[in-house]
C-alpha cells in the first residue's frame, strides 16, 4: 500500500488543522482514500453549528470542498525516532 502526502492547498487556509505542520503523510490505497481517512482524522467542529447541526461539517472541516487539499504519492516518512528533534 502506497503513501501519501495530504496538504492544504493554500498554506494559509484556517481549516488546516495542524499550525507548523505543511503536510500529513498516511498510507491508503489511493488518493481518494487518502482524502477520506484524513477527513475522518480531523473532521471539524463535531457538530457543525446551531444553525447548521450536522455532523462532522462544521468550521474547519474540508469535507465537500475536494479542490482544498492536495493528495500526492509520496515515500514512507521516517521512523519518529529518525527525525530530529
């Protein structure tokens, strides 16, 4: 199973829910697979808002906006102790 790379398209887009970090590297069959387990990792606001209570489509979420992130093939990371500190 190939990994991949997932990103915001724009750096500075509010919904990216890691600050500092460019880019999430996971493992998953395909692209699109990619996009829904990141999704699922970080789906927003839980509940969305009172005006809008549906689940997982709250502030910051990227569900229904697929042009938001980008999804790129990418090596396997290094092992956390591999990285400095």
């Amino acid at each position: 199973m190939p990994w991949y790379a997932v990103r915001p398209r724009d750096d500075a887009d509010p919904r990216w829910p890691l600050p500092g970090t460019a880019e999430i590297v996971l493992k998953a069959e395909d692209p699109e697979s990619a996009r829904a387990k990141f999704e699922s990792a970080y789906p927003s606001q839980p509940f969305g808002s009172p005006g809008v209570p549906v689940p997982d489509t709250g502030a910051g979420s990227f569900r229904g906006d697929p042009d938001a992130l980008v999804v790129a093939e990418t090596g396997e990371p290094p092992a956390s102790r591999d990285r400095p500190a």
